[in-house]
C-alpha cells in the first residue's frame, strides 16, 4: 500500500521573495494559492519587482504587509531580515539572473538577498528570464552553486513570454497552482511510491475539424491532467503526457505527446499503454466527428446546415478491453444521477475508479483551478472529496492508484 503523504506543519510560514521580473505580476496568484493551502506567507518585495506589480496588489494577497528595501531600515525592535528568515521554507517566484548572482555570491546588499543568507529551511527558486539569458554559462554557474548548496528549482519552462507573447521557447515561469504545490513539498514531499511505474495521463480537449478552420470541441483547460502528471512525476513515475490543444506549457520532467483530434488521443494513448502501469484519462474526448471532412473552407451559406457526425472510438473501454493487470483510471461529467452512471460506466468500460466531475458547481467548471469530485467505483460504492486545488485532486487520485497497483504487485509476486 503506497504511504500517505505526511501532514503539513500547523500553519507553516512560506516566505515569498518576488524578483524582478515581468513574471511577477503572477506572485499574487501563489500568495493565494499557498493561503488557500493552508500556509501563513511573509513577502518581500525586491526595488525591481515593484516595476511589475505593486505593493498594494502583494499585501491584498498576502492578508499582510510587504517587506521592502525601505521597511529593511525603518526603526523596529528586530533585525527584519532575520525574523523574515524563520520561515518554513522560501520561494524566490520570477527570480532574475541579478538575484541568482548575488545570492550565489553571497552579497547581502538588499533586503531579499540578506535574508537568503540567514536562512536555515529549503529554498525553491522559480525563474523566469529569456532563453539566452537562462542558458548563459555565468547564470547556469550560479544556479549550480545553489543546487550545490540544496536549493531546488522549478523551471524555467518552455512556452510563451513576454507582453505581447511575441516569444516562446525556455524561459518561462511555472504557473502559480505548480508554485505552490511545489513550495508546500519542500514541507511535505510526496511518498515515492510510484518508482519504476510508468503511468501515462490523457489531458485536454480534442479538435474535430468539420473543415480546415472549422472544428467541434471543448472549453477543456487541461489543467487535471497536467495536474495528474505533476503528481505522478513528483512520486518517482516514468510519466507520458498526451494532451489536446492547450494553453500549457511542458511540465519539466514529463515526456509530452501534443495532439488534436480524438483519433490522434486514440492512437497515442493505445500506444503507450501498452507497457503502461497506471492509466489515467482526463482528456475530454469528442464524442462524435465529422462523418465526411472537407478538404476545402465551406463558404456560408443562407438558411440550416446539416451536419453529418459519425461516433469517435471509446478510448477508456478500448483501454478497459486490454487492461490486463494495470490500474485504469476514467473521467466522467454528469448533471443528475452521476454516482449512479459513473457507476455503470466503471463496470462497462472495466476501469478501477471513475472520478465524476460536476459542470454544474460553482467554481469547478472548465478551466479553474479547483475541482470538485466523487471517486465512484464499479460496484457502485462512493467517496465525495471536497473542493481541492486541482494538484490536491491528484494526490489523492495517486492515492488511490498507487494502493491498487501496490496490491496487484504483491499478488504477482506472490507477497
């Protein structure tokens, strides 16, 4: 059975130190996120990030006051940058290469950089700078002098910076709900019980083009499935993503497979679930295309048009037809009588556990960054969680995974 994950310290205190860098105006995303998680945060604020997100922003989503260059020398009873320093753990979000340096150099000129040589708990550094500017030897010196020193680091990730999106490739930051997840580990690491498991997760929506502009699809985020991976990469799993247009960069660490229509899921999935362990299918897949595609723009025309839709392959029962010994994990989204036809569609489609979703429910619609759901298994019995951040969800669907797995693997080894 896979070890559950140890408790979070009695409201830990995260200190977040927001660097100079257009990625911070995402900071008072991870002060929520972190809050909502159960963590007290301390912020400080560098001269540079001031540029990019204000104070008032910062103290709102922090519930309190921000350190500064300027309260650092205000008359007070304590040494500001020790007291800051007694923090649980400190997560640098939109660190720069100029505070990379001097902390690797152990200058102390200003507030956030003295109160990085004064700690004692984990550091997690999230940076978030240009490519070049990234891969450049003296930036990757520093952040291998802090590596060296057991600092952690999330990303840079790969995908679009910049105001206007006018680049993409490595350099950007990771997104907050992945900030804060990863934060609060450097607390509470996940149990490695998923090592030398490879689990492949579905994620996204899928395009069915009517024509070479026109297609049916879903609002679907992608963001469980990402989740999922996360997760799954964090216990120690070989981990495959297959996932439909989204607006999300590669999770570091996770062999990514992008695709368009449910023909394409169908064959990346199948494929590599053939020596799969664990199986995970959050994409939410097209039920029907276009029975007859047209190769050409169709012009308007006045009055109906009739559509012609064929069914797309039912990929989990296809997965629930081979499964053998591995665990098979589905998705279901249902308005009224859900346990009941998650139930069902457990038993049919010969899946471990569905997790039912309900589209309905305020603040767990497509795209957010919560979710809401009841594990229902085959013979019908349910477990209702509470609303949890998609990361949390997860966890506890690896939870789940992992006891089966462990089980299966101990009847085959007779253990």
């Amino acid at each position: 059975m896979s070890t559950p994950a140890p408790p979070l310290p009695a409201a830990p205190t995260v200190l977040v130190i927001v660097g100079g860098s257009m990625a911070a105006v995402k900071a008072p995303s991870v002060l929520r996120r972190l809050r909502e998680r159960g963590a007290r945060v301390a912020v400080i604020a560098t001269r540079a990030a001031l540029a990019f997100v204000t104070e008032l922003s910062l103290a709102t989503a922090a519930d309190g006051d921000v350190a500064t260059d300027e309260t650092w020398f205000e008359a007070r009873p304590d040494a500001q940058h020790l007291t800051l320093a007694r923090a649980d753990a400190v997560v640098i979000v939109g660190a720069s290469a100029d505070l990379l340096a001097r902390a690797a150099g152990g200058h102390a000129p200003d507030l956030a950089s003295a109160t990085l040589l004064s700690v004692q708990g984990p550091v997690l550094w999230v940076p978030a700078m240009n490519e070049r500017m990234w891969l450049h030897p003296a930036v990757q010196a520093n952040a291998g002098t802090l590596r060296g020193w057991g600092h952690t680091f999330l990303g840079p990730e790969v995908g679009a910076f910049g105001s206007r999106g006018e680049g993409r490739g490595l350099g950007r930051m990771a997104e907050p709900e992945d900030i804060a997840a990863a934060a609060l580990a450097l607390l509470t690491p996940s149990p490695r019980d998923l090592e030398g498991v490879k689990v492949v997760v579905s994620a996204g929506p899928t395009r069915e083009y009517l024509d070479p502009v026109r297609f049916i699809s879903n609002p679907s985020s992608g963001k469980m499935g990402f989740a999922v991976a996360g997760e799954a990469r964090d216990r120690g799993a070989d981990v495959t993503l297959v996932t439909g247009p989204v607006n999300l960069p590669d999770p570091p660490g996770v062999e990514v497979v992008r695709i368009e229509t449910a023909l394409d899921l169908r064959d990346a999935v199948v494929g590599a679930a053939r020596d799969a362990d664990v199986v995970v299918m959050t994409a939410a897949v097209a039920d029907y295309r276009a029975a007859q595609r047209s190769d050409e723009k169709q012009a308007k025309v006045a009055g109906d048009v009739t559509i012609h839709l064929t069914p797309n392959p039912d990929i989990l029962a296809e997965l629930g037809a081979q499964k053998g010994e591995r665990v098979l994990v589905g998705f279901a989204m249902e308005t009224h009588a859900g346990v009941e036809r998650a139930a069902l569609k457990a038993r049919r489609k010969n899946a471990d556990f569905i997790l039912l979703n309900y589209p309905t429910r305020e603040g767990t619609a497509f795209g957010g960054d919560d979710n809401e759901v009841t594990l229902v298994r085959p013979d019908g019995s349910s477990e209702d969680w509470p609303r949890l951040s998609k990361r949390e969800v997860a966890r506890r669907l690896l939870d789940e995974a992992a006891r089966l797995y462990a089980e299966r693997r101990g009847m085959r080894t007779g253990g």
